[in-house]
C-alpha cells in the first residue's frame, strides 16, 4: 500500500489530441507518448489523457493531476500518493 506521506511524482509527458488511435507508450525528447482520439476542445482531451494514464499506470484517476501544460502538447503530470514503483512503470511504458 502507498505511504500517504510521500511527496507527489511529477513526469513529463508529450501529447497528443485528436490522434487515430489512443494508447499510451514511447517516449518524445524525454516525455513519455500519450496519445487520445478526443479533440482538444474545452479540455476534454486533457481529461481523456489522464483517465487513460490511471489505466495504464494501474493507478486511480483521482491520484493525477494536470499541473502544467494545459494548452500546450508538453504537459506535466502529477501523482499523489504514488506506489514506490511508479518510475519503473513509466520508464517501462515509455521503452514500448
């Protein structure tokens, strides 16, 4: 179970919106590939890019948030509560 005192993880991602298929994998300068089919419209691909990460992390939506990068394809998430392997699954998911 997660220490509810350890300090929120931040990860850098690069996005895109309105793509042909969603998925979640690869890496752009450092950042790991997000990927959704909603546009980017009145943040709805915003709130598709984290739902699909708590999937694909096996975490629970409301452990991310956006904290940077709101309008732009550079976005900074962060976990709260993350589980101690949470870089290794990233790191994973970008090397697929």
């Amino acid at each position: 179970m997660a220490d509810s005192s350890r300090p929120p993880y931040r990860f850098s991602i690069h996005a895109t919106a309105n793509a042909r298929h969603a998925g979640v994998g690869g890496a752009h300068d450092g950042a790991l590939r997000v990927a959704v089919t909603v546009a980017a419209d009145k943040g709805k691909a915003n709130k598709a890019i984290l739902k699909l990460l708590a999937t694909s992390l096996a975490l629970r939506r409301g452990q991310l948030a956006l904290v940077a990068g709101a309008t732009s394809r550079r976005k900074t998430v962060e976990v709260q509560e993350p589980p101690d392997d949470l870089p290794a699954r990233i790191r994973a998911l970008a090397a697929s």
